[in-house]
C-alpha cells in the first residue's frame, strides 16, 4: 500500500529505530510510545487486521521473542501486548514493557493512552539493547 506508513518503513523509505527482522515481520520502536521500549511488531506484507496475517501463529512468536528481551534487558517483570489497528491501518501488535511502577495498573486504550516524548538518542540506545537481547 503506497501511503501506508508501515508499509513505507518495511520499504526503507521512512527510517525507524529497528529491534527485530525476519523474512515475514519487523519490529520497531514506537515513536510516541505509551512506555519506554514501547515496540510495534509489524508484517512485512500489508494486512489491514492481525487477524488477517497469514503466518498469524509466527506473528506472535515474534512479539513474545521482543518480550522475553524486554523484560531481560529492561529489567522489568510485566508485558502487556495491544492489538487495536485503529491508528494505522496496517496489522501489527503493540508490545508494552510495564515498569514496575505500574504492575497491576489497568493500561487504557493503546492509541488513546497518554504519549511520552522520547529523543533520538534514547530511542537508538534502546533500540540496540533490545536488539542484543535478542
């Protein structure tokens, strides 16, 4: 889809602070995250919905490979994944490291939930610790 924004990531058109890739999926740090490491995986090939992507089972490998590498080099104990879709129509998992200050809180609305700002130079830390971790 050419004015899709993920699909112009995946293109290389667009730059992105990159966790993960494989053949089928990239993992990315949101830009205006809901919690710091805060990563989106994404299919390479455009699905409008999560349900709709074929390699659905790999899809979710991948998203629990970036969670296992937050809650290792983030040092935190509590992951929260989101699927909503609403924001940019391209399939993809919000996977949401939860510090520990807000283990048990409830996690509103991904795409209404408040943003932080977070500079270049600590989305790129972030992105090669979560990177090696893997």
């Amino acid at each position: 889809m050419s004015d899709c924004i993920f699909c112009l990531i995946v293109a290389g058109k667009i730059p992105c602070y990159k966790v993960f890739e494989n053949e089928y999926f990239l993992g990315i740090l949101d830009i205006s995250p809901v919690v710091a490491g805060h990563t989106l995986i994404i299919p390479k090939k455009h699905y409008r919905w999560v349900h709709e992507v074929e390699e659905f089972g790999k899809f979710w490998e991948v998203a629990q490979k970036v969670a296992k590498a937050q809650i290792k080099v983030l040092k935190i104990v509590s992951v929260v994944f989101a699927t909503a879709g609403i924001e940019v129509p391209h399939a993809h998992i919000h996977v949401l490291p939860m510090p520990p200050k807000q283990k048990g809180e409830y996690l509103p609305g991904v795409e209404s939930a408040k943003r932080l700002k977070i500079g270049t130079e600590e989305l790129e830390k972030t992105s090669a610790l979560l990177r090696a971790g893997l």
